[in-house]
C-alpha cells in the first residue's frame, strides 16, 4: 500500500462516530500522559498541537525506553511542545460496535502492528492534512529509540509521513549532512512529491524532465536561487524507514549527488513514494545560491 496524500488518517472525524477503549495502564491525575485514546485526540485538537502516542507492551524495549528514554530531560522538554499519550499494542477502538485493533487500522501500517510511537498532526489548518499520521518508528533496539533518535524525531518540520521519514534519514547519517538545515519549503516539497510518484509510478529511478521541471521551479524561487535535485531507490521489499536509510545510503554512495545532500542551501524539500513492484523511490530538491 503505497502512502501518499489519501492516506491521511482522519481520526478526528472517526471520534464522532465510534468510542475508543484502551489497555494502556491508567495515568495518575498529575501525568500529563492520555491513557485514553478518545482523550487525547481531543486535548491535541483543542490544543491545536501534534500528538505523541507511545504504543507499548510488555518488552525490555519498551519498558527502558519509557523509564530511561521518556525521562531524559532533552526528551521530556520536547514533549512539553506536544499532546502525549501511552497505549498498548492492543487497544482497540469500536466501530458499528466491533472492536477494532488500533494498530491495525490503515493509517498506522508502518508500525506493522508492533510496539513504538507514532505522531499524529493536529496544527494544520488544511483540512485535507488534518489528522494525518506523520511519524510512525518502530523499537529497533534495547532502548526503543536512543535520546538523539527522539531529539531528531521531535524537530522534525511539520509534513507528511514519508517527506518526514526521508529527512529524518538525513539527519541521522553519522556524517550529519547539512541540506535539511534550510527552511522546509512549501514548493520544494510539492515538487519533491510529484517527482518521486512519478518515477513511483513509472517504476524506474531518474531525473525525468528535469530541464523543464528546473525552470518551472527556478521561476517561482526568489532572490535568483536555483535548484538542485537528487534521486534515489532502495531495495525491493524494505520496510518505510530501511528504505529511507537506503536511499540516503546511497547517496553516500555518489559523489555528485552526496555533495548536494551534504551541502548547506537556503530552501529544501524531500519526499519518497513506493512503486507497485516494492521499491521505493526518493527525492531531493534544494534551492541556494549559485
């Protein structure tokens, strides 16, 4: 199931028609942690802010991760800045009457129903983006996640799962590339998007159009700022966030494309879409100066 813009998940509009139950172990008047599905999502809309949900279960991962990673004062001073919840794996919520498996729901697919957390956006105003689920990590080690994994995953910039999940494979490259520390841009973004479908779609890795698309986009930078563009695929078959450490990876791999992912720019954009023969395909597109 390839993610892309229709895949966002309005659980804002599921909570006018059916209650949601949860097995999570229940919270304390003094924590600022949801136990409740149905709670939480109405704090962070009323809030207007993201929604930090840990989805866990009776693992040495999970439980380190919540006593030594959720604890870690750089962790806990970034969660002020979201509405934060605790769920097991199993919670459920009733639709018609019928339980149903948070986690099996199609808008957390790439939690692959297993414990980790997952951020659902509840700040966009663009009602085709509200309640979109952008952030979705599995527990890859003893800890869950490491402190500096959560400090790149909570200053992530506001967008979509994949475009997210992309630039979080940049920054956590140990030679810690520079392109993401430009402004997130609108327009770069789109065109991130549109490019990697369309080699998604065409199934084959390439700079398709790109003089004609280079002018498009040049045309609508300010300040005489050109563009620059990187694409990438990973291996057929791997999970969402293997393949955007695989298409960083390779990269890293070509000298060109490594000198534009490296560099410092003033605008930038990243996305990634899935073709149907299991391969993901991902762009770059980053405006500077000659």
């Amino acid at each position: 199931m390839n993610i892309s813009l229709r895949y966002f998940c309005l659980l804002a509009g599921l909570l006018l028609l059916a209650s949601w139950t949860s097995t999570a172990t229940a919270e304390t008047s003094e924590s600022p942690w949801h136990n409740d599905y149905s709670s939480a999502v109405k704090a962070a809309t009323a809030e207007k802010k993201m929604l930090f949900i840990v989805f866990g279960d009776e693992s040495n991962a999970a439980t380190r991760f919540e006593s030594e990673i959720l604890t870690d004062r750089r962790v806990s001073e970034l969660l002020e800045n979201y509405v934060v919840a605790k769920l097991s794996v199993d919670a459920n919520v009733k639709i018609d009457g019928k339980p149903t498996r948070i986690l099996n729901h199609g808008a957390f697919s790439y939690m692959y129903g297993n414990a980790g957390i997952a951020i659902v956006d509840y700040t966009n105003n663009d009602p085709s983006q509200y309640g979109q689920v952008v952030s979705q990590f599995n527990f890859r080690s003893t800890h869950g996640r490491t402190v500096q994994e959560m400090e790149v995953i909570l200053t992530l910039p506001p967008g979509s799962l994949t475009q997210r999940t992309l630039i979080y494979a940049v920054r956590m490259h140990p030679e810690k590339p520079r392109s993401t520390k430009g402004i997130f841009r609108r327009l770069l973004a789109l065109e991130t998007f549109r490019h990697s479908r369309n080699q998604a779609n065409m199934q084959l890795q390439g700079h398709h159009q790109w003089e004609s698309r280079f002018h498009q986009i040049k045309a609508q930078l300010p300040g005489g700022l050109v563009p620059t563009e990187v694409c990438a695929e990973s291996w057929p078959g791997q999970r969402l966030e293997d393949a955007a450490i695989e298409c960083v990876r390779s990269w890293r791999h070509s000298s060109g494309h490594w000198s534009a992912v490296s560099d410092s720019n003033v605008y930038y954009g990243y996305d990634m879409k899935r073709g149907r023969n299991g391969i993901w395909y991902a762009t770059g597109i980053f405006a500077r100066n000659r």
